[in-house]
C-alpha cells in the first residue's frame, strides 16, 4: 500500500474511532431498504361473548395487540434529517454515504451539499482490510508512469448513532436511535487512469425513537460511487 502513496491522493476520514485509508473514496447516493416496526394495536380486549346455560356460564374474551410494519426509504430518511435540523434541502437532494459517513448530497449524488453533524454518526467497533495491489512502474524519456490496480474490501462492525435530541426541529418531536450491523466496503482503483470505484452494502437492525414513537429498524443501506483520484 505504502507504493500507491506515490500516485494516489491521501484522505484520512474520520469514523467514530480514528481511522485512515490511504485511497480516495467518492461520495455517492445512498439506497435505504429499511423497514420500520411500530406499535399499532396496544393489547386490548376486541371482542367477546358469553354463552350461558342451566348449569353454568361460559364467558370469552378475545385480546389482541399488533404491530405495524413500513417501509423506510430514501425520502423518510431525508424528510427526517430536514425536521432534525429544522431546514429543506434544495429539489433533488439525497442522501448520500462515503466510507460509512453520511451526508445529503445534490441531484446528481455526487456533491455535498450539507453535513449531518452532531446528528448522524458512525462507529467502527471492529474491522479488517483485506487488499490486493499490482503496481508497474515504467521509465523513460517522458518520465515515470504507473499502471496497474488496487483494490480493497473493507469488513467490519458498525454502529450508525442518530440522535437530534440538542437540536431545536421543525415539528418539535426528536429522534434517537442506534442502527447496528454488518458493514462491507468494496473499493477498486485503476493506476492508470486513477479512476475509482465502490460499493457499499451495510446490513443491520435496531431501534430507539423516530418522531417520539418507540420504532425497531431493520433493513440494508447501500450506495454505489465512482470518480477519479485527484492529482495535488
């Protein structure tokens, strides 16, 4: 790895627990396949009868409790973090994830536009990086070029933190929760033409409140980006 310093860029992103890797990672468009688990029926009595004869009396009662099951996409993630932050974000603005790290970006996906601080935040409790290089160097009169390819898979336990509970919201209600999983990172680089490319699959389940109401998540978050490594 320590090879690519000479022809890649540098960025150290932060994650809950400080952690670099040495490979630019561009942002891009998250997927929310969530659903969300509500109360919807308290347990209650729904029914009953009484049959009554010239011995005894028989008397039933039926209880019942039930929850609610919704799916909890893109746009509620969105329209929650604008109530978080008691803002509206410009048409055609998403979400958007970078190395674990999440953000609402424009139209296009690939430009933040706004960052989820003190709101959103991820932690890496455990992780390894597996990686493969293959670097040719070549010299000659032009000078030295670089060819070949990097690729890493990154593997973990991960935590996404969400909480506005010190921020003032649009319709004054707060959420907090902790969305916990298993998180994989795919990251390939052409050393040649420095583009790069990643995807991102993050599987968990959790819970904690969303708009004051006691709600369990479960579901994947993904993204897919792509760009090109800069060249400081």
């Amino acid at each position: 790895m320590k090879k690519f310093l000479m022809v890649g860029a540098i960025i150290v992103l932060a994650l809950g627990a400080a952690r670099a890797v040495a490979i630019f990672t561009p942002v891009g468009p998250a997927t929310f396949k969530v659903n969300a688990i509500v109360r919807d029926l308290p347990f209650q009595q729904t029914g009953g009868k009484t049959n009554q004869s010239a011995t005894s009396t028989n008397i039933t009662q039926v209880f019942k409790a039930t929850v609610l099951e919704t799916p909890f996409g893109n746009t509620n993630m969105l329209a929650l973090l604008a109530n978080s932050f008691d803002t509206n974000f410009p048409a055609g603005s998403q979400v958007g994830m970078r190395l674990g790290s999440f953000f609402v970006v424009d139209s296009t996906g690939t430009n933040i536009i706004f960052f989820l601080n003190g709101v959103v935040s991820v932690q890496f409790e455990e992780e390894f990086i597996p990686e493969n290089e293959t670097l040719v160097t070549t010299e000659n009169a032009s000078g030295t070029q670089f060819a070949g390819s990097l690729s890493e898979n990154i593997i973990g336990s991960v935590t996404m933190t969400y909480d506005d509970t010190l921020n003032t919201t649009t319709d004054g209600t707060h959420t907090k929760f902790a969305f916990k999983g298993f998180y994989t990172l795919k990251l390939s680089e052409n050393l040649k033409t420095r583009a790069i490319k990643s995807t991102t699959v993050f599987q968990g389940t959790g819970g904690g409140t969303v708009r004051d109401v006691p709600t369990i998540l479960t579901g994947t978050i993904s993204g897919k980006a792509a760009g090109v490594v800069p060249v400081f």
